[in-house]
C-alpha cells in the first residue's frame, strides 16, 4: 500500500517524520515550491531552501524510501535561469517523484486579487512554456518520466493516489470536506460521487449518531462517465484506452464522439492502436483542448 503524507519543509522533525514511518506513512510530498528566498517570499512559504534540503535528508534517516517535491514556475518576476537552478537543485536531492505546476490566478485566492488590482503581473505566456519545456528537458534527462501534465517520476513511482483519480477509478474520502467516487453496482452503475461537510463538528456529529456524512450527494449518469474519464484521463501522457472505456461505461455519446472525431482530425488528439492522447507539444495547452470535451 502507497500511503502518502503531505508536509512543509519548515516544520517536520526526525522524531514526527520516524513517528509517521512508524504509522505506516511510507511516501512523503514536500512542498518546496522553489528554492529561491525571493520567489518562496512571494509564494508566502514559512521555509527557507536549507529546510528543504534538511527535511529531504530528514526523511531518508526516518526510513522514508519514497520522497516527491512540489515546484511552482511562472512565479511574477521569475527568469528562466532561476527556474532551471530550482529544477538542479530539486534533482540533486534525488526524490522519487517531482510535481512541476505553473503558477495560476484562480478566481477567489489573494493571487488573483493582486493580479486584479496590478499588484502581480504574470510572467509573458511564451516565458511560461519556456519553463514548462526546461522542466520536460532537464527531468527527462536525469531519469524522470513525465507520465502526466504536471508529474514526473522515476519508473515505479508515479503517484498511486493521482493516477486513481485520471482513471476514474473509485476512491473513498474521510473527513471534513472529502470527496468520494463510488460504485455502489445497480443503485449507480457509472459511479456515485459524494462529498463531506467543510464543518468538523458537523462531520463528527453525523459520525458519531452513525450516519454517512455526506451533503452532498449524486449519481453519474454515463454521458458524465465518459466525459470526466476522456478529460481526466488524457491527462496522462498513456492517454486512454477507448476499449476499455465502451467495455466498461458503453458507447460514448454521439456528441462526444463527433467532439473526439474533429479534435483527431484537426491534430488536436492522437488515435494511435486504440488509445487516445495528447500529442507532446499540446501538453502545454491541454485545457484548450480538453474544454472542448466538457
């Protein structure tokens, strides 16, 4: 079993990290987001790059095999040499895994605010894909697969927990705010998708009286099957495999196979033996194509 722990660089420990290997945590995720004191600032981190580099060296002491680090490119202000130094610095420590993801401006968050009022200007669009194809570069070439969009991993250690979720495969959420996927046979054939209260009171009230706190709850019909599993899925850079999708939802809806036709057509998506992919060069730009399947 993968159990994977999520922390900050500045305030694990060796006692905390051999007491999580201990309760069987056996993959950590450090989000290091950069090693760079000016862009770490910006991304208002609590660590410094010495802390990264410790908490990595941390965790190998405490027993953990199975490290990934978290990096953010096209932070205002960032060069593309500054950015290659982070991608160095993040291969020397030699993790697992590698998360790579450019800096977006998503409505409601203090980012998108600043952006708005002039506070923060994005990097220029040809910068930012400058950075994406240095990361695909200098991953590749110290061993590292890049298997989805943002992901890279040396063979045998992409995330099990994410490439669940890109296959739409079932998965269960506990705690506040959590959300489910489930496949409860004839009552939801396509899947059950259920999400728990943001409130702790509220989740260990219905807990405690034993019952599902969900509030919210919904059965997937298959046209939804179909879409989630083709957007979520060529994420990957494996794509999907159409036959076993028909095996498993049905025959895609006519409007979404015509989308899928004209996308292959136009060069958008690749039909290669039976699977569907993103071409390499479209990696960048995949939301323009996959809103296409929405």
């Amino acid at each position: 079993m993968e159990t994977t722990l999520e922390a900050n660089p500045g305030t694990v420990t060796l006692d905390t990290l051999r007491a999580f290997r201990a309760a069987g945590i056996n993959r950590v995720s450090f989000g290091a987001q950069s090693f760079n004191p000016r862009h770490l600032a910006r991304l208002g981190r609590v660590h410094d790059a010495h802390q990264t580099v410790e908490a990595v060296h941390l965790a190998r002491q405490a027993g953990v095999a199975n490290i990934s680090l978290d990096l953010m490119f096209a932070v205002p202000g960032q060069t593309l040499p500054e950015w290659e130094a982070d991608l160095e610095r993040a291969v020397s420590l030699a993790p697992e895994h590698l998360a790579v993801y450019s800096l977006t401006y998503e409505e409601g968050t203090t980012f998108h605010a600043m952006r708005r009022r002039g506070e923060l200007v994005p990097v220029p669009e040809d910068l930012d894909l400058a950075m994406f194809t240095q990361a695909q570069e200098t991953l590749g070439a110290a061993g590292y697969r890049q298997y989805e969009i943002s992901n890279f991993a040396r063979p045998g250690h992409e995330s099990r927990h994410n490439v669940k979720y890109w296959k739409r495969e079932g998965t269960t959420g506990l705690g506040p705010s959590a959300h489910s996927l489930l496949f409860p046979g004839e009552r939801a054939p396509h899947g059950l998708r259920a999400a728990n209260p943001p409130s702790l009171a509220e989740y260990g009230k219905s807990i405690r009286e034993g019952r599902l706190p969900w509030t919210v709850e919904q059965a997937c019909r298959y046209e939804d099957a179909w879409k989630e599993s083709l957007i979520f899925g060529l994420r990957m850079t494996d794509g999907v495999d159409l036959g076993d999708l028909e095996q498993t939802i049905g025959a895609p809806p006519d409007p979404l196979r015509h989308a899928v036709n004209e996308l292959v057509a136009g060069g958008r998506l690749l039909e290669e033996n039976g699977r569907l992919r993103l071409p390499g060069e479209l990696l960048f730009v995949s939301n323009e194509v996959l809103q296409r399947l929405a």
